[in-house]
C-alpha cells in the first residue's frame, strides 16, 4: 500500500510526519501518542506535529478529498454525510477547549463526516471531507440556543457544497443524509451540480395544500414487499411488510422569519415506504425519502431506497472508529485543537479499513487501484503464493484485478483462517488493520530490494 499523504501542510518535513502518523494509525490502530511512537522521540514528534498551527485538519481533508476525487472520476458518487457525537463523560478534568456533547453536561463534541460511494457498486472510494463541531458557547442561555441550532444546521448546507466543490470528476453526485438533514435550505439552495437523497422528518406543507404525510397516504400503492427490520436495543429483530408509494411533490417555503429569501417552493420526488399492518406496539417502519432525482418509474423509486441503504456504511465507519477499533474516546490527546486533528486522522484510517472489509467478498467489484498501488502487483503477487494453503478452499478466489484480490491477502496477513464456510468469521476492520501493519514493511522492503537491484 502506499504511504498516504495527510497534506504537504507547507514544509516537507511536516509532510513526511503527517504520512508516518497516518500510517501508525492505520498499523498500530489507537489514537494513544505514546502508543503510536516507535520510541519517546517519535512520539514527541507527533505531538509536536498535531500542536503545529500549520497542520489543519482543514489541508487533511483537500488532500483525502482530492484523493478521492480521482477514485470517483466518471463514476456515480453518493455522497453520504451524517453526525456522530464523541464524548469523554470520565476525563473532564484534564480536558481542555472542548464543549458539551449532546446531553449538554459531558464535554466532547460532533463529527460529521462526508462520504463517497459509488452508487453502482456500494463500495468506499473514499473521505471527502470530515468537520468538528465543538460546541464552546454550549453553555449559552436558552434564548441563545437558537442561533446556535441554526448555525449547527449549516453542516448539512455545507457537506453538500463540498461534495459537488471537491468531486470535480465524479459523473453524478448524489448527496445521502438522514432525518436531520430535512432542512428547506438545504433542498432550495443544493449546488446545481449535485443531487439530494434525505429521509424526511417535517411534516412539511405543500404548493398544493396540505401536509406532505397525508399526501403519501393518498398516493396508489405501487409495490409491497417484506424487509427485515433489524434488532435495536431490547426490540428484537423481525420481518415487516412494506408498501412502496412514489410522486413527485412541491415542497413550500416555511413560514419563518429566516426563510424569506429562499425560493417560495422546491420541486422534489417522494418515495414513501410504509409498514402495513406493524405488529402492536412496535415502531412501524416508515421512510420518508426526499429526492431531486426524477422519480417516474417502479424501478428508479426501488434505486432511490436500495441507494439510502447505503448509508448505513457512514454508520459502519463511526463504529469501527469508536469502540470497534480505534477507540477514539478513549484518546489521551488533552487539547481540543490537538484532537480535532487526530480525529480527521482517525477518520480517514476507519474509512480505508471499512472500505476494505467491504470490498473483501468481492460484491463491489472495485478495481485493486482503489486502495492499493498497481506498482506493488509483483510483492503482492508473491506474497499471495506464500499465503495461499494446499486446498482449492485456501486459495485467493479472486482476480489479481480486483480489491477483493488484495483484501484476500491483508486479511491473511492479518490473521484470518481463510475459510468462508458457516461458523467461521469474515475479516473485519480490526484483522485488516493488522493485516496493513504486517503488509507495509514487506512492500517497502520489496521495493528497496528491487530498486537496488537495478542500480
Ligand atoms: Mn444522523
């Protein structure tokens, strides 16, 4: 794999310490400096690293976005963004800079990454960009905490502004956000180049009389089908009958003070996904999704709820980043600033090993470019005959092409069996990070052997 830059961050020295902090992320999987660093100098150099005011998180998600970009060249991007909280309920002592988390008394404060998949595949291509929001005036008087609401609101605003700004290449964009992100601004003022996909959460008025919700009732039911609905907390998982309905809407403008220079109606498509007949006492399954894509026919109404699946990956990622793997709750770093820097790292590393534990079985046929070097294909090449057991069973089943190829050997690598038969687990995010640290000096080794060579 190659060594992935943070950003040049205007001093080459800092660039080659950004790519080897990365890097120890990836291998060492925590954000613990005194962890990350082979020895106390370098674990002093990645402190100073993170306290130098010219390293941004900011430069580390042009250079992830950039990267990106070209991964998502041609291709149709969703761009799936969402908010997660980070919060420290046992360090507040020796916490510094940060605000309060969501229940307003522990410090911590927000993620809310954006995401690039491809929309035919459903595989990661990568980070396009990631912001912090620390809530520093959390402790704000009630009458303040509506601008603060409003302010907050613009992460969606401008999630969608970046991803059409940084995915020049991309064919489409389509821009995925769940329920919070219902906001009128967002759908009167999108970019042009850029498509919306939001869960509805408003019982919104529209151009033609009425409430959005009744109107989803009265629209004919043009499909039903049975979806598994999954466990949550206590509720225990279950099957549930869905019926499928679809129209396009107008959407007016709200009638609040803010509103009054937008425009006074948005044209969307609904495509409405109701349980029928919900057990008693159980939640009923109802998705409201809001889009711009033209909606006309079954078929393009089943692609708008098949893509809004797909962001549960955004929620696979803040897993492996949490507990999971890198267990970012638990970071020693005591600065705000300081941590809103590792957690872009973090961030970044959680994506590239999701987008590996996605790619693993195959199913999103992504070429091996998207995560690997092509110029390492004779290292990997070897080292996948020397990991390859006797059996047809423990042999690479995939293309040397493919990810799925490269995947098979860094999960090797990192420790898994082999076998896809029941009752043996799949590799997941942590098998691949152990599976980077043991690859990475094999590739460098290799490529110093051969570049000797031909001296
Ligand atoms: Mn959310």
């Amino acid at each position: 794999m190659n060594k992935v830059s943070l950003g040049c961050f205007g001093d080459e020295r800092l660039a080659a310490r950004g790519a080897a902090l990365l890097a120890a992320v990836e291998s060492k999987r925590t954000l613990c400096l005194h962890r990350l660093g082979d020895d106390r100098n370098q674990t002093l150099s990645f402190g100073a690293f993170l306290a130098n005011p010219a390293v941004s998180a900011h430069e580390m998600m042009v250079t992830a976005g950039q990267r990106t970009d070209r991964q998502a060249a041609g291709r149709h991007v969703l761009a799936i963004m969402d908010t997660t909280e980070i919060s420290f309920p046992t360090q507040t002592d020796r916490k510094r800079g940060f605000g309060t988390g969501g229940n307003g008394s522990d410090i911590g404060l927000f993620l809310h990454p954006v995401l690039a998949v491809d929309a035919a595949s459903g595989g990661i291509l990568g980070l396009v960009d990631c912001t912090a929001i620390n809530r520093t005036e959390g402790k704000a008087a009630d009458r303040k905490q509506r601008p603060a609401d409003e302010k907050e609101s613009r992460r969606w605003l401008d999630g969608a502004e970046i991803a059409g700004d940084r995915l020049t290449q991309a064919a489409t964009i389509t821009v995925v956000a769940d329920r919070e992100s219902d906001i009128y601004d967002l759908f009167a003022r999108k970019p042009d180049n850029v498509h919306l996909l939001c869960r509805s959460a408003q019982p919104r008025l529209l151009t033609t009389g009425g409430l959005l919700p009744k109107h989803c009732t009265s629209l004919p039911e043009r499909d039903r089908t049975r979806i598994e609905v999954p466990a949550k907390g206590n509720r225990p998982a279950r099957q549930a009958t869905v019926a499928l309905r679809f129209g396009p809407i107008s959407l007016q403008r709200p009638n609040r003070p803010g509103a009054k220079g937008l425009p006074e109606a948005v044209a969307l498509s609904v495509v409405d996904v109701q349980e029928v007949d919900p057990p008693a006492g159980a939640e009923p399954v109802c998705w409201r999704l809001l889009t711009t894509h033209p909606v006309a026919t079954l078929a393009e109404a089943r692609q708008i709820v098949a893509w809004y699946r797909l962001r549960w990956i955004v929620e696979q990622v803040f897993r492996s980043m949490k507990s999971h793997c890198l267990d970012i709750e638990t970071s020693q770093i005591e600065t705000a600033g300081c941590f809103i820097k590792m957690a872009a790292i973090a961030m970044i590393a959680a994506t590239r090993a999701m987008q590996l534990v996605l790619a693993r079985d195959g199913t999103t046929e992504q070429p091996i470019a998207d995560a690997a070097d092509p110029a390492d294909l004779p290292a990997l090449r070897a080292l996948n005959t020397s990991l390859e057991g006797r059996t047809e069973k423990l042999k690479n089943p995939y293309s040397e092409t493919t990810l799925a190829w490269f995947v098979w050997i860094v999960a090797r690598l990192g420790g898994w069996s082999g076998y896809t038969s029941k009752g043996y687990k799949p590799p997941g995010p942590k098998t691949m990070h152990h599976g980077l640290q043991r690859l990475d000096p094999i590739l460098t080794g290799w490529r110093l052997a051969n570049h000797s060579a031909h001296v």
